[in-house]
C-alpha cells in the first residue's frame, strides 16, 4: 500500500510491456494481469491510472496476450468501471484498452467484449465527452465492433443511443471525426430514405402478417485458450 513504492514499481512494469511481444508474455506468464485489479480499484488516482495504462499496453501486443487479458472477467470489469465512473486521466487509458482489444483482438475477442462485458455504452459514453483523439480512436474500434456482426451490434448501438451520437458528431468541426461519423452511419445504419424502401421481415399467416422476431442463440460463454 506504500504509494512510493507501488508507483515506481508499475511504472517499470508497464515500460516492460510496451516492449517485444517476449518482453509481454514474461509479465503476463509472471502473473502481472492479475495484479493489475487491486491497482486499478487503488484510492489514489495516479496509481489507477497507471494500471489502466499497463493494461493497455498489454492489450496492445499479441492476439494470445489479448486473450489472456480477456480470460480474467474481473479484470476487464474493473477496466470498464474505470472507463464509465473514474476521473477523465484514468478514463482515457481505459479507453485505450477497449480500443486495443477491438483493433488487435480476433472476432471472438470483440464478441466477448461486446457481448459478456457489454461495452457498446462504455464506449458511447467515452465518445459524449468530446476528446478529439480518444473519439477517432474509438470511432475506428467501432468500426471493428459492426464489422464483426453488423446485424446484432447495430441493434445494441441503436439501444444504448449510440446512433445520435453518431448524428450529433456530423456536427463537429473536425474533419476527421466528421467523416468517420458518417462512414459508420452510411455502411451500418443506411439513411432513412434507403429504410423506408426496405420491405418489413415478415411471415403471411392466411389473411394478416407475422413479424419474425430476431432470435440471438448466443449462451454468451466465452473461452479462450491460454498458454503460460
């Protein structure tokens, strides 16, 4: 608990593991994820900030090392907690996991993300504060998330709000942010012209109509193997 120490100390771990890939999986296979959860719950805020920052560079490496991370529910909770509840320096390195995860990770890694850790509000909620950078950068993770399954993740963005926050960001005076803000309304969610050409999914039952409901099979149950 002794912050002079604890400070200096994830600071060389996290250096560590902005290294090779090798230089990563040491820390990971010397049990580093899970001493990232008690700091990223720590009381002071630097420390928090610190361990979401380690995680995110843990989650930029390899896609087994993705793994690895997302093979600790705890973890990735408390990383989502920081990202939604925590002061705005913590918020940012949170922000960074969930982009590195969504980027570098293979679909079954978005999938659990999206899925059992339920971060499409997180990242809406991120986006809502303003911050150019962190918003490009979570523009392009969302672009990887609908990629992954356009027809279920446009529905959760659409739930969560995420569409007019998406409009409101066609208001912005960056260009960048702009055009990514479009590029993801054009190819997921169509414009309401195109909407109202499209013909309802329904099933002709004698006289009257039926509509389909869209049934999700998924158990959400994740698994992911890890080797140490």
């Amino acid at each position: 608990e002794n912050v002079k120490v604890i400070s200096p100390v994830l600071r060389t771990l996290g250096n560590i593991v902005t290294g090779s890939d090798d230089q990563t999986q040491a820390a990971v296979n010397a049990g580093l994820l899970r001493e990232i959860v008690p700091l990223a719950e720590h009381s002071k805020q630097t420390i928090r900030k610190e361990a979401c920052w380690t995680a995110s560079n843990i989650t930029a490496g390899t896609k087994e090392q993705i793994g690895a991370f997302l093979a600790m529910p705890k973890l990735i909770e408390t990383i989502l907690k920081c990202a939604s509840n925590d002061e705005w320096p913590v918020k940012k390195e949170a922000a960074w996991v969930i982009s590195n995860v969504c980027t570098g990770g293979a679909p079954e890694h978005i999938q659990c993300l999206v899925e059992r850790e339920k971060a499409i509000p997180v990242i809406f909620d991120l986006i809502k504060t303003g911050d150019i950078k962190i918003n490009s950068m979570l523009l392009t993770a969302l672009n990887h998330i609908l990629a992954t399954d356009p027809n279920e993740y446009t529905i959760l963005v659409d739930e969560c709000g995420g569409l007019d926050v998406l409009e409101d960001l066609q208001e912005v005076e960056d260009e960048d942010i702009y055009n990514s803000a479009v590029g993801i309304i054009e190819k997921y969610f169509g414009s309401e012209e195109d909407d109202e050409n499209v013909a309802p999914n329904v099933a002709e039952t004698g006289d009257s109509f039926a509509f389909k409901p869209t049934v999700n099979n998924n158990n959400n149950t994740f698994s992911f193997n890890i080797t140490n």
